[in-house]
DNA sequence: GTGTTATACTTAACAGTGTTAAGTTAAATG
DNA sequence: CATTTAACTTAACACTGTTAAGTATAACAC
C-alpha cells in the first residue's frame, strides 16, 4: 500500500516546486507583476495546474509568507539562549529582525505589507507562526519586566512598542533607499537602544 | 486674449476631477483593484482621456499622493506656534503624524507603501513635498537638541529615529486591525513618550 | 489481462487589465 | 469661410486571474 504514500509525496513535491517558483518570482519582480502564467511556465507545467495545490494567487502569497515566518521565527529562537542578560537579548533581537528585513527586503514587503492587503484575515490568528513570532518577543519582554528593568508593568503595550520601532525602521529603509539615511548601522542601533532606554525603569 | 486662459482653466478643471475620482476609488477600493476605465466611468469620459492628463495610473497615484503629503504638511504645520516647550511641540506632531495617518488610512498607505513599490524615484526628491514633511519634523528635533534636552547632538539620526517610530505603529496598527492591541491611544502615546525619554539627555 | 474509476493535468474561454495608434469632432484662428 | 489645432473617442494589442470542460494515464477490482 505503498502507492498512496508516493503519490502523496509526489504531490508534496510539486507543491514545493510550485511555491518556491513563486517566491523567487514575488522576491524578484514584485507579487503584482508576477502572473500564474508566468508561475506555470518557469514549473513547465500549464497555469490551471497551480490551481490544484492553491487556492488562488492570494493562497500562494499566503504560503510563501508563512514560510517567511518561519524562516524569522527560526532566526530569532536562535538568539534565546542566555537569560542572564535579558536586556541585552531583546536588543540582539530587535537587530536581528531588522537585519532579517534587510536581507530579505522583498520577503519582509510581501510578509508584513503586501499580505494584509489582500488577505484581511491578517495572520496572525491563535496559533499561527506569526502569532508564534510576536509570543518570542513578548518572552524577551517579559523577562525585562520581571526583572524589574523596565518601568511599564504591561508586557504587551511595552512588546507593541517594540515591535513598532523594529517594524517602522526596517520598512523605512527598504522602501526609501535613496532617502540621506544616517549611516545605516548607527541609525539601528540608535533605534534599538533609544527605545530600550526609554523602556527603561 | 481670455480664451487661452479660459482653456487652460477648463484643462486644470478636469485635471482636477481625474485626480479626486481616482483619490475617491483608490481609497474606497484599493489601487490594485482601480482600474483606468473604473476612473473613466466615473468623470463620464472615456479612458483614454486621463492619458493626455497623466502619464499613466502611477503618475496619477505619484499626483494623489503629493496632495496627500501636502495635507499632512499642512496639518503639522499647524502645531508649531509654541517653541517654548519644543519636546511637547514634538510630541504632538508625532501624534498627529499618526491620527493622520489613521484617520486616512488607505491614502498613507497609498502614499509611504504603495508609492515607493511604483516609483522606484521615491518622491523624497530636494525640493518635494516629502523633503519639507522630513524638514519640519528636523527642525522640531534641532530645537529639542538645541535647548541641550536631547543627548544626541545628530539631528538626522534622531530625526529618523523619531520617524521610524511613528511610521512603524501607524502602519501595524493599520495593517493588522486584528491584532490583539492594547487600548489604541495608550499604545500610541507611549510609543511616543518612549521615543522621546530615550532621547532625552 | 481487461474494464472501470479516479487522479492529474491541459485546452479553451470569459471578462477584465494598462496602454497605444489612429480617427473624429468641434472650436479657435487667419 | 477655410484651415489649423486642440480635445476627445474608437478600436485594438497583449496581457491578467480564474473557471468549466475535456483528455490522458495510472491504479484498482475482478
């Protein structure tokens, strides 16, 4: 009975093909500019196939985008190993989720921009890797809080305000890059530590 | 020699109704989902008319959103009487930076997101709109660090600092309406006066 | 091994898109 | 009144996401 199994596999990986055809395309010619025919030919396979493994266009995005996900989450979880030093770990952190964006600025844009505005279930319900991603920080915050390092009580207000100043920088520098940014390196750090030291107690 | 003119007045007269049907639908439906024949239907003209207006529907967004700029402009300048207390001034500006936004969501989205993905010549260009928003907001800052209330003598990073904190919780916020917020108001006035204390001296 | 069913995939089509080239109408000029 | 010029439209091209119907092939039951 083996046979079921091998389908499925095959399957499987068709549907892998299919969705890293498609993140290549999204990360190099924009999600708008990328159409199923273009998917189905860089596969060899005809445009309506794509349709068997995804829902539409939307779906496809949305898959490519929980992978993104994954891809932070696994990054950051690498950063959780010493607790001795909590404020230090939320600052590695934030930097890494902003160089994170800054590598992959297209992967970023599709995640936390282009997303939303096709698919107004957000995605970041119970349960999800997004979710999962903003439970990482709220930990790191957490930790910050107990310890008594920061002055606010409240672990999501102060994980939210994080997350903006993360969020506004690493956008800011992907979609102006010809604005006069300081040097780019100080100008992360100074976000990151002007925002912890405002944090602070 | 009144008919030059009066044709030129009746040009700008249709220019201007192009401009705000296409503002009107770009907000209501989304630019990804307005079409130039949508537009077309709208003013009763035909499609090809808004081509000898515009060059095509991304200079038409590029004009949509230099109004949009000059309405933020105009309500920031509003708020710089006072130079007496210029770290209240700055936080004030930096909440209504954000309650713009808010309050038109689509059309800051249309103009910080959706513009840059367009044209890849940003719009921040000397002598735009875009340069004297960043101009007002960097001389809100140069008074707080001329008064010694600020630590960092570097008016550009700490001008930057402050944007990518606005910008960041303007767009969550929009973005993810879902989300699990803490009260809006309160996450909007702290990630300012957090901002603002961890640039203080 | 043959007939049947289910699976995987394709072809053809629909209604729509941005944009251009050519054509038309009406107004202003000489 | 004739001619030029400006404003606008019609028709078309090559493309889009998506669906319905059709086709081959592989797996199954007997």
């Amino acid at each position: 009975m083996g046979v079921k199994e091998r389908r499925a596999r095959e399957k499987e990986q068709l549907r892998q093909q299919i969705l890293s055809a498609a993140r290549e395309l999204f990360v190099n010619e924009g999600y708008e500019n990328v159409s199923m025919r273009k998917i189905a030919n860089k596969i060899e396979y005809s445009p309506t196939t794509i349709y068997l493994y995804f829902a539409d266009k939307a779906d496809l995005l949305d898959s490519v985008c929980k992978e993104t996900l994954l891809n932070l989450l696994n990054t950051l979880e690498h950063l959780k190993s010493d607790i001795s030093d909590p404020v230090e770990t939320l600052g590695k952190s934030g930097r890494a989720y902003i160089e994170f964006g800054l590598n992959y600025p297209q992967d970023y844009k599709l995640t936390f921009v282009i997303r939303p505005q096709y698919q107004k279930g957000l995605g970041l319900d119970e349960g999800s890797v997004g979710e999962k991603v903003f439970d990482y920080l709220r930990e790191m915050v957490s930790e910050c809080i107990q310890q008594g390092i920061f002055h606010q009580t409240d672990v999501e207000t102060t994980s939210q305000v994080m997350w903006s100043a993360v969020h506004g920088v690493t956008l800011l520098l992907i979609d102006f890059p010809d604005f006069p940014w300081t040097e780019k390196d100080k100008l992360i750090d100074t976000v990151i530590h002007t925002t912890i030291k405002g944090l602070k107690a």
